[in-house]
C-alpha cells in the first residue's frame, strides 16, 4: 500500500462546525420521463471549483422496455462527466463519438464551441428490467477554452487511479488528489473522487484545493459532530483540515473541487458562458436548425428528432459567480 489516509487525517469530529459553508439538498428535475436530484446549482451556492452543476440520477428500478431517453441537445462552454454505479447509457454525440459507458468508467465530453448529444438505454438492457444509479457533473470551461473544438474521451476502471487503505477505496475521476492523477483531459485546476469507506472508516479531503465539497449517495458519514445522510451535499470552507468519518453501514460519496474560475458564469437551459451575449449566439445558432452548415450538428446515428430550444422566459440571466459562497445553511 503506497497510500497512507492517515498522514493527512483529523479527527472529524474535531472540526469546527463552520468549516461547513454550505448544505443542499438536491431538487427533484425530470429528464427524458426519469427522475433526477439536482444539487448544483443551487440558490444559496451555485459553484463548487469549476463545478457548475451536479445531477444524480437514480437509483431507479426500471421494468422491461423502459430506459433512459434523453434526445440529441446542445451545449456550450463546458464539459460533461458521465459517471455510473448501476446500469448502462449509450452516448452518441455530433462529433460522431458513439459509447457505451458502464460502471465505473467515465465520460468526458467538452463542448467548446458547441456539441450535441444524447443519452439512452441500450435496446438489449430494455429487453428486461433494469437498474439505472449514476452521476452527471458540468465542469465550466475557462474563458480561453470557451470556443474550442469539441472533445469526447472515454476511459475504462483499469485506466482510472485507485487508492485504496484498510476498509478505504477511492477511485479518481478526474483531475489530481493525493499524488495522482487522471487521464482526462482538463482544462482547469479540479478533482473528483468516487470514495467508499467501511463502517467507522475516516477519509480525508484533499487541502491542496481551493475549494471542496462531497456528495454523499450510499449511508451516512459524521463530520463537525453532524451527521449527513445519502442525498446531502456538503461544501467547505477553503483552507481546513478536512476529514470525514463513515457511519455504522458505511459510505459512499462523490467528493469534488478544484480552483475557483476568473469570474461569473451564466447558466441557461445546457448552455453555459461567461457573457450574455455567448448564450443569445448559442441560442439563435440552435433554433436554426441547419444541422451541419451552422454551429451545431445532431449525432451521426441518432438524428430522428431532437430537444427543440425551449421559449425564453422573461427577465435577466443570473450570472453564476465562481466561488460564490453562502454565509450558512
């Protein structure tokens, strides 16, 4: 074992309870007739590092025939991971990637300039039932990296670093923690773990990071004499000592971060920009439809239909403020 937890770990319950800037609690949004809890963004924390937005997905039990049908849609200005514990999705996208992604493998798709894509059940788990449990993240881009080419990567379990101790084991993602680090392609400071611990089990997180925040999907873990169950988030003042403690059924949870972007980032539908005026180009773009001679193309294999733009609604796009912070709960 090459990976000791405990040169970094402090007692969790030791931690100050202000250390805690933030707790959310996912809302419920539909997506393709299936069911999501999303934790970013939220109203009083929009972003954690460049992390913009943060669905789960399931889990969910689903009968023969049903599946995840998300049609061919746009995106600007950011990057998407898919990331599964239970099920399978078929990713197809304009730049014409088509993959499967399983658990424990990640998909990375930039969108840059623009890219479309879509996201469905492969016909052969339809032919029975079928269970769907997984995570999908938006990392914001940079300015300099807003109108780059599209991007997709793929990477299997035996491509991802593991670090694992006595009743620990995190798989990295994406981005650096503990003197590793992923294969994917970044564009910006960021890391993303996949950590589950045993009953009673501490993990710390990693301090190198401006700032930091975990997801908790399976069981209960104690920090700052509190105890957060599966469906909370927690985001952390910069610059503690972090460590969090498993409860008596043990735990598993997405914990992410990274440095904080250069300024505001506007959010609308999928698009993603730091002006106003790159979401009214992304939207006029797409209401074109002019598949292949404008902006945006629908994936090569899975042009039938598409999202439509949805109408405007009145008023003035929110910017979302990197690093923006709450004053508590």
């Amino acid at each position: 074992m090459s990976w000791n937890p405990s040169v970094d770990l402090t007692d969790p319950d030791a931690i100050a309870r202000d250390a805690i800037e933030s707790v959310i609690v996912p809302r419920a949004r539909d997506i393709g007739g299936f069911e999501v809890r999303r934790a970013l963004p939220a109203p009083r924390r929009q972003m954690v590092g460049p992390f913009i937005f943060f669905d789960q997905m399931g889990p969910a039990e689903l009968v023969t025939g049903q599946g995840l049908d998300v049609r061919p849609h746009p995106h600007i200005g950011l990057g998407t991971v898919t990331y599964l514990y239970k099920g399978v999705f078929h990713h197809r996208d304009s730049i014409g990637s088509d993959q499967l992604i399983k658990p424990g493998e990640v998909n990375w798709m930039v969108a840059g300039k623009g890219v479309s894509h879509s996201e469905r059940s492969p016909s052969v788990e339809r032919e029975g039932p079928q269970s769907l449990y997984g995570i999908q993240t938006w990392i914001a881009l940079p300015e300099e990296h807003e109108d780059r080419a599209p991007l997709f990567e793929h990477f299997g379990t035996p491509e991802l670093p593991m670090l694992e101790a006595e009743g620990i084991t995190a798989r990295l993602i994406l981005g650096t923690a503990f003197g590793k680090t992923a294969p994917v392609t970044l564009f910006s400071e960021a890391f993303y773990l996949d950590v589950t611990l045993q009953p009673g089990r501490s993990f710390p997180l990693p301090d190198d990071h401006e700032d930091r925040g975990l997801h908790v999907t399976h069981g209960e873990i104690s920090v700052a004499g509190e105890v957060f169950r599966a469906g909370q988030m927690m985001v952390f003042r910069p610059g503690d000592k972090i460590s969090v403690r498993a409860g008596a059924e043990g735990a598993r949870f997405m914990a992410l971060g990274g440095a904080t972007l250069n300024g505001p980032r506007y959010i609308w539908w999928n698009f993603v920009a730091s002006s106003e005026e790159r979401i009214e180009a992304a939207k006029i773009a797409w209401r074109m439809e002019d598949w292949g001679k404008g902006r945006f193309d629908l994936p090569p294999t899975d042009r039938d239909e598409f999202i439509p733009l949805p109408e405007d609604t009145p008023g003035k796009l929110m910017p979302m403020r990197a690093g923006a912070r709450s004053p508590g709960r």
